[in-house]
C-alpha cells in the first residue's frame, strides 16, 4: 500500500537545519533554528531544572500511569502561571499535553467538538504549524494581516478591519509574547480593544502561549492576554514550557480552558481526557514533574525566574547590539524595530534572493523570508552579520 504515498514537502527549519550542518565553513551562523543558545552556543540545562530532576530521581517510586488529563501538581501549579489572579479558578481547567504544539492540537480539537462551525484565524504571517496542524485536521483557516514589513510594528488597523468580518463562535489565534516569527507584540491599549471587540461580536480568543518570560518579564509578558481572559466568558490557552525551561526534548506543554461557569470548565476537562484517551492516553511524567517541583518551591521557583530573567536580557541586549550594528553598517535606521521587538525572533525584511545570498556568500543560515533566531547570535557575530547585510542589500 505504501506504493501510493506521495512525497511530503519537507519542513523548512529542518532542511535549513540539515544544510547548515553540511556547510563546511568556520564562522558559519546559524540563525534557522528555534531554540535558545548561550554565549557557548549550547541550549544550556537550567539550574533549576537540573535540581529537580534529581530530587525527582530520588523521590521516585513507581513508573505507573497518572490521570489521562495530566499529573495534579503540575496542572496546578501551570493553572495560576497562566492567568495569575485575574480568573476564578473555579472557572479554569488545563490538561497535561506533549509540548506547546500537543496543546494546540488538543485545543483545536476540543474547539471541533464544541463549535463544528468554528473557522480558525491565524496572523499573516503566523508560526508555520498554526496552519500546518489546521489543514491537517480540515479546519477551515481565515487570516488576519498583523505585520506591517515597512516599519516593523504590528499593523493594527489592517488587523482590526480584517477581524469585523468573524462570526460568532470563530477561534481568533493569538500569540500571548513574542510573536513568532516577527517578535512585533500587541501592546496594552490593543489588547483591550481586541477584548471588546470580541466581547461584541462573541469570538473566542485561543493564546498561543511558547514565551512567556522571555520578552519583558512573567508579568509582563502576561498582562495582556490577562487582562482579555479576565473580561471574557471563554478563552483557551495552549501553553509551552520548550523555551521558558528549556524543555525541548521533554515536551512539557497545557492546553488550559477558562470556561463560562465552573460546570462548563468540568465538561471541558471531560472531553480533553477523552482526547488524551485518543491521542496517546497519558502524557509524559517526566517534564511535568520538574516543572512541578521547580514550581512548588520557593527557592528552585526563584532560581529559575533568575536565570531566565539572565536569558531575556542576553536576548535583548544582542537585539540592542544588533540594530546598532546594521544602522552603523547600512547607515539608515531600517532595522532599528529590531531593538524594539521581544522574543527570540524577528524578521530582517529581506527578499528570499537576498536570504539565499547570505547562506550562499556568507554561512548565515535564516528563514527564507529572513525569520532570524537573536538567541542564535554570539557576540562576536554581530559585526560580520551586519557587514553581510549592507553587502547584500546595497544597490
């Protein structure tokens, strides 16, 4: 039968991942994929994560199954991250899932079975896989525009416009923090007029939530997505823990439910255990508990907002080095949003031709619609890139 197979289109990052490490030249950058680096280049193990899992390693006592929505100390321990104070708890329901990406399609699939009708909107341009998982599952996908290339802000206006045309009961995607992959966020006073709107016209906010921490603080990375689930009936969030606790290969993920009254949040984490069922019955232990553990105590919790407070502001001063180096180099001001944005990517504006030329003259491996990973940057490689850019773009 597998005759009838057809080729798969490969996915990008991990072609780009590949040829980078064909690429026989020192200095080479990569840029490509997403994940945080240090100064050495590693993905580092967090502090205090490593402390938890060795506490975990000796506390241990049996390899049996949990509950098929998740490990109890860890959902209430990712419930309160999440909203903080602004919602009834009462109201909040969360299950355990593989990843961020595990949560999403969770939550998609929980938004199947309660509003068939739904269609999904995802920014334009939006993480690949929003839309890769919706066509997978033959959900209907509508698009918002959100970025505006010319001055590197979000496009506002474009965005709201676009929105006057969901329905009652439509799934509005949006990133929480650090938008991916322009690193563009929604500021507060858009945050509330996108509450209001939705209030009005009765669509459901699913948050898309990968970064939390890592752009301006816990806090305030969250409040504003808070401060829309505190005034809204229902919402969804899908949660990750690959980036904030560098968890990548462990797959911690939530997909959490802020329902309309404690009965419907009960209804909602009966039919998420019954998609767990289906999917892979129980998620993996393993990084649930060190995010529980790291989260019930008090010193392992102070250890890790340290040490991605120590993160957020590597990330962000190689952004401010950044854009002071291809404004130096190109002598304009058309990267300065680079400095501005938050998270680990942005996107530079360049052509695909342009993006082939750096990989091709220069061993610097991005994106082909120049998507970069700042977390990607050694300190040293600031100057050789911008030097690069200006080479390429000039006329």
């Amino acid at each position: 039968m597998f005759e009838a197979l057809k080729p798969q289109p490969a996915d990008k990052i991990i072609a780009l991942i590949a040829a980078y490490a064909a690429d026989p030249r020192e200095g080479k950058i990569d840029l490509g994929v997403g994940v945080y680096r240090d100064d050495s280049g590693t993905t580092p193990i967090m502090r205090a994560v490593r402390a938890a899992e060795t506490a975990n390693l000796q506390a241990e006592t049996t390899k049996t199954y949990n509950r098929l929505i998740g490990d109890a100390a860890y959902l209430a321990a990712v419930k309160p991250l999440a909203v903080g104070d602004t919602v009834d708890l009462a109201r909040v329901t969360a299950s355990q899932a593989p990843g961020g990406t595990g949560a999403l399609h969770c939550l998609f699939e929980l938004c199947k079975l309660a509003r068939p009708g739904a269609r999904y909107w995802i920014s334009d341009p939006s993480w690949p896989n929003h839309e890769a998982i919706l066509r997978h599952m033959g959900l209907p996908i509508a698009k918002y525009p959100y970025y505006d290339e010319a001055t590197g802000a979000v496009d506002f206006d474009a965005m709201m416009a676009a929105l006057d045309d969901v329905q009652e009961g439509d799934i509005v995607i949006l990133h929480g923090c650090c938008h991916n992959p322009t690193g563009a966020n929604l500021d507060l006073t858009q945050w509330a007029a996108l509450t209001t709107h939705a209030a009005l016209r009765g669509w459901v906010p699913l948050i898309d939530l990968a970064y939390l921490g890592l752009g301006d603080g816990l806090e305030e990375d969250a409040a504003g997505y808070r401060s829309m689930v505190s005034r809204l009936p229902e919402s969804m969030i899908g949660l990750s823990f690959s980036k904030n606790f560098g968890l990548y290969r462990d797959r911690a993920g939530a997909a959490i439910v802020v329902a309309e009254t404690p009965e419907d949040a009960g209804m909602a984490e009966g039919a998420l255990a019954a998609i767990n069922r289906l999917n892979y019955s129980f998620a993996p232990h393993h990084s649930a508990a060190i995010v529980a553990t790291v989260l019930g105590d008090a010193d392992l919790t102070a250890d890790w907002q340290a040490e991605l407070k120590d993160m957020r502001e590597r990330v962000t001063g190689l952004r401010v080095a950044l854009a002071e180096a291809l404004k130096r180099e190109t002598n304009s001001d058309r990267f300065n949003f680079i400095a501005e944005h938050r998270g680990m990517f942005s996107r530079l504006g360049l052509t695909p031709a342009e993006v082939e030329t750096l990989r091709a003259e220069h061993g610097i491996y991005m994106v082909g619609d120049s998507r970069m990973n700042i977390a990607g940057f050694h300190p040293d490689d600031i100057d050789r890139f911008a030097k690069a850019v200006a080479k390429t773009i000039r006329p």
